[in-house]
C-alpha cells in the first residue's frame, strides 16, 4: 500500500459505503481512492476523504431516493435524519459538543439506511412539525429510546434543566418521568413546584 501514511479503510463502512479495497489508480492530485459496495448493491470508487468527511454517503441512490428533479426533498424525515448524523458525527459543527463529543451516536440501522430512519418515523407519529427527542438524555439515538414531540416538549428534555425525582426514582428530564408514570408534562411540573408539590416529587436545576 503506497504512502506510509496512508490510513487502511478497508472493511469499514461509511454511512451505505463499505470499503473492499484501495484503488491502484490515485487522483490527480495524489490522493488515495477506495472501491466500495453501496448497500443498493453497486459498486462505486470514492475518495478517501468524501468516506471520513460524510460528503459521499452512497453511490448516488440516497440522493435519487431523497430529491426531486427540482432538488427539493420528497421527505421532511429525511432533514431529521441528516442533522441527527451530523451532531453526532461532524467535528465541525457547533452542536457536535453536546452530542457527538460526549458519546452520544446514531445507531447503525439508522446510521446506514435512510429508509429504515424514514420507515421508523412513519410508524411513530412523525408529523411536520414534530422534533426527534431521546427520552434517556445519555444514550444515542435508537428506536427504542426516540420518539417524536413538539419543540416545546424537547426543550423540556435538554441535559442541562432540570432533574426530577418523583416517588424515589430519579429521572432526567420531564419527558421521561411524563412516559415513565403515563401522566402529562404538567402534571408533572404541578407534582414537583416548591410550594405546593406532591409529597416526595420536587426537581432540582442540573448542569452538563
């Protein structure tokens, strides 16, 4: 393998790409190029870097899959889905701090296949309008720890609000004791207020 350097990407897998093998034949400018099979079943020759930076996630089917000839998305759940990636994948980002930085990650089924993400979606009250919310703020996002809600519910969820304790147990946002006890935000908001709480609920502010 030329250039000592060189990192070996063979065997992973970059969102549908899965490296087989470097190409003997370097770009222009020098730069290695590896052959891949895309999980539609073509193989494709991509750079190096468009693999690691995310700019080259399939052999063309995602975009096909996801954009019009007008170059509009045929599908909201498809910005949901990138801007999940790109928090937990993207150094560059802001928001990669808060996500990517500490630990949390997209599950492969979902880091892989757009159509499983949009499939999953469907089937759990996606609506336009709606945010992806992790109802346990320290694991990733999987499809058992992800549901749909409103914007004012999802900031409701944010790491750095509050803790609540209800009845003994300790949960990390309103979100999760709401689900967890099957009662509304309010209700939960009502049972934990300084004056007039329910006896053994309160919430205390947390930080990152």
């Amino acid at each position: 393998m030329r250039g000592s350097n060189l990192k070996d990407e063979t065997g992973k897998t970059y969102n549908r790409l899965t490296v087989i093998s470097i190409n003997p034949n370097r770009s222009l400018l020098g730069a290695a190029r590896w052959n891949c099979f895309c999980s539609c079943g073509k193989h494709v020759t991509v750079l190096g870097a468009s693999l690691r930076n995310g700019s080259s996630k399939s052999c063309g089917c995602l975009r096909t899959e996801t954009v019009t000839s007008h170059g509009k998305y045929k599908n909201k759940l498809y910005e949901v889905w990138r801007n999940m990636l790109e928090r937990c994948n993207n150094k560059k980002i802001l928001k990669y701090k808060d996500y990517g930085e500490v630990g949390i990650k997209v599950c492969k089924e979902w880091e892989n296949s757009l159509q499983d993400f949009i499939t999953w979606g469907k089937k759990n009250g996606y609506k336009s309008g709606l945010q992806i919310d992790r109802r346990d703020n320290t694991k990733g996002y999987t499809p058992d720890n992800c549901r749909f809600v409103t914007h004012k519910v999802n900031n409701q969820n944010k790491r750095n609000c509050k803790r609540w304790y209800l009845f003994g147990k300790r949960y990390n946002s309103c979100t999760e004791a709401a689900f967890d006890l099957g009662v509304s935000h309010t209700t939960i908001q009502r049972w934990c207020k300084e004056d007039s709480g329910k006896d053994g609920c309160y919430a205390v502010k947390k930080y990152k």
